[in-house]
C-alpha cells in the first residue's frame, strides 16, 4: 500500500541521515526515483524550490514527494503527504525523546564523540556529491545514474553566468558580515527571472 510504503520509506530516511535536510538529498533521490514516484528532472527542480520556500528542507520536500506519489499511484495526495512527513520526523522525535535527559552526559563519551566525527566526514562527501550532481544536471544536462553518464553534455551558459555572479555574493562581507543567505536567493531568483524572462520575451535560445 502507498500509504505504508511512503511512511516506511521516509522513516528509514531520517532514520539513518544526519547533518540536516541537504544531507537526505542522496537517499531521497535514490528511493524517490528508483520507486518511480517522481522524475529526476523534476525532483531536481523541487530541490531548488525546497531550498527557497519557508519551512524546513526535509519536510518540504518529504512533503511534495508524498504528494506526487500518492496521487501517481491512484491514491489522495494530501494523505500520502501526511505519511511521508510523519515518517522523516518520526525518527528525530523519537530519538530526541529518548536522550533529552542525558543529552548532556551522552555526548560527552569519547565514544559517541569518534562516531560523530566519522559521521561528519561521511555527511560532508554526500553534500559535495550532491552539489557536484545538482551542478551537472543543472548547468550541463547531465546526470550520473548507476555509474552511468545519462544525457548529452550542453552548457547552459546563461545559468553558468549566474552562478558565477551569484557564487562570489556568498563571500563578500561589508564591515565584517556576509550577506544573509536568504537576501543571497531573493537575488539569485531575481536574477533568474530578469535575464531567463527577457531571453523568453525576446524568443533567444535558452
């Protein structure tokens, strides 16, 4: 059944993810697409949507996934929704429940300190994964699916030169701080409807 499938397959996914939303990118990929719920392509782009709307990553796009497969398999979008999120904060509310009365004491064990930093590492290569693979999708119409290169290498030079504008914002600083990452995407989006707007306007290849 959907529902359960949903529910089950979002809990294993914040079950075993930490570092925070970007960090399930991989997994939700792997089980959103190999089960058929969704395209990559338009995966990728709720990623990004994800990314820019109000509320945590994880729910958003546990949400929207939910949603997508629920009403592809025949069944009420808005209850395949509630399973999938139910099922990605499930396992943080338990666990949290769990430790919160020796939170303190838990973390200090030398133990859980080596595992946190083995996980670290391990969580910092899946985001540079991710990035490498949303970059190639995105700028280049490419993606790597079971070691495979899928789609034909054309740069998209109109996004290659936002990005490179848009990259070296995240670095600036004026009298010691850096731009806010949400003023960072309102001039990203900005940016993306004034120039693609034109270029569709003006009927340029894009």
């Amino acid at each position: 059944m959907i529902y359960l499938d949903l529910l089950w397959t979002f809990f294993k996914i914040g079950l075993f993810t930490i570092g925070g939303g970007q960090a399930m990118i991989p997994m939700i990929m792997t089980n959103v697409v190999n089960k058929g719920w969704m395209e990559y392509d338009a995966l990728v782009d709720f990623i990004a949507i994800s990314e820019s709307t109000p509320g945590p990553f994880a729910i958003n796009i546990a949400t929207y996934s939910g949603m997508v497969a629920a009403q592809g398999a025949g069944g009420i979008g808005v209850i395949g929704a509630m399973c999938a999120t139910l099922g990605v904060v499930l396992p943080s509310l338990i666990i949290i429940m769990l430790i919160v009365k020796i939170f303190t004491e838990f973390m200090k064990k030398r133990a859980v300190k080596e595992v946190f930093l083995g996980v670290g590492s391990t969580v910092t290569g899946l985001l540079a994964s991710v990035w490498l693979s949303l970059f190639l999708t995105l700028i280049f119409g490419i993606s790597i699916a079971n070691y495979q290169v899928v789609g034909t290498f054309t740069p998209d030079w109109l996004s290659l030169i936002l990005f490179a504008v848009v990259l070296p914002i995240s670095f600036i600083k004026i009298k010691g701080k850096k731009f806010p990452p949400i003023l960072i995407v309102v001039v990203s989006a900005l940016l993306g409807l004034l120039v693609f707007g034109l270029c569709d306007h003006f009927g340029f290849a894009i």
